[in-house]
C-alpha cells in the first residue's frame, strides 16, 4: 500500500469513527456537507482530529474542501505524497 492510500485510510478511519459511520460506507466522491451530513462543527473538530493524529492542517483552507477524496488529496499534498 502506498503513502497516499495509507493517508487515504487513516483518514477515513478517523472519519468514520468521528461521525460514527462505517468507513466502507464513506466513498471518495462523498461530499463532506451534503452526503456526510457535517456541519461546521463537526469540520472544526475533524481538524483537531487530523492535528492530533500527525496530520498538517494549519495551511489548509476547508472551505475549498467538497469531498472526502479533496480532503485526503489535500492531506496527501500537505504531507509531501
């Protein structure tokens, strides 16, 4: 598995117990917002989530953030991958 799908499934990992679905239902085309049902809240915390688990979120704008596969590209960008 390559760095990229090892971000890929930590982060749906970390999604998925945060919102409390499971993580093969989180598909890479799921809108944060409107399939995921997030709220500004619950972006807010999934940035602590991402900080607290090693990942770099300081220079990530979220709103430009639509789907979990921009989320994880972001993440992945962010991380040199």
């Amino acid at each position: 598995m390559g760095d990229y799908e090892k971000i890929k499934e930590k982060v749906r990992d970390l999604l998925g117990t945060q919102l409390g679905v499971e993580k093969e239902d989180i598909q890479e085309d799921d809108s944060l917002v409107e399939d995921l049902h997030m709220n500004a809240g619950d972006i807010t915390d999934l940035i602590q989530l991402l900080s607290q688990n090693g990942f770099e979120t300081s220079k990530i704008n979220f709103a430009d953030i639509i789907t979990f596969q921009d989320l994880v590209e972001v993440l992945a960008e962010e991380s040199g991958v």
